[in-house]
C-alpha cells in the first residue's frame, strides 16, 4: 500500500555530501516515523537516522553530527543531508516508514552510496 523510492546516491570522494531523498506515495496517512537505514553486504541492516511525527529525530553513534534528517510534508519526501562522508559509510541506504496500528513497516528499494578517492 506504501510505496517508498530513494534516490541521490552515488559516488563521493572522502570529504564529500550528498543529499538522499525518499519519495512516500500510496496509503501513507497516520505515519508514527520515518528513518533511514544503511546494510553493507554481509551485515545487518543498521539504523542511521529517523524521524518521528512530532519532528523528534535520533541519529546513530557513528553519524557523529555528520547528517542531518528532515522532511518536507507538502512533496512527502524525506531527505538525509550527508557531510564529511568516509569510506566507512560505503553502504546501501534504505529508506523506512512505519504507521499507527500498522504490524509491518515500508520499505524503499535502497540507493547505494560509494566513497571512495
């Protein structure tokens, strides 16, 4: 019912920003959080940042005030702003959304992220 599609990724130098965008359509009312999740290969996939409906935002460790999560109601996209990128954050960035009274979450397709000189 929810669909959910990101983009904005691609290939970054050390020291780089990109900006990611999450594009919502479909059965999107009564939205309790939206966030942004990274998985390497092999490895769990990891929140990195989120946002709640009242605007409450929490950020993993390793962000390190790096990115910052905003939203923008009018187009129903969400967006992660990523400074100071390393190769560390080499990774496929997932978007995800939850709703009220709703068991399963939404999940966008993932956009890959490269850092690298």
């Amino acid at each position: 019912q929810v669909q959910l599609v990101e983009s904005g990724g691609g290939f970054v130098q050390p020291g780089g920003s990109l900006r990611l965008s999450c594009a919502a359509s479909g059965s999107i009312f009564s939205i309790s959080s939206m966030g942004w999740y990274r998985q390497a290969p092999g490895k769990q996939r990891e929140l990195v940042a989120s946002i709640t409906r009242d605007g409450t935002t929490k950020y993993a460790d390793f962000v390190n005030g790096r990115f910052t999560i905003t939203r923008d109601n009018a187009n129903n996209t969400m967006y992660l702003q990523m400074n100071s990128l390393t190769a560390e954050d080499t990774d496929v960035y997932y978007c995800r959304l939850d709703r009220f009274l709703c068991e399963n979450e939404s999940w966008g397709q993932g956009t890959q992220v490269t850092v690298s000189s």
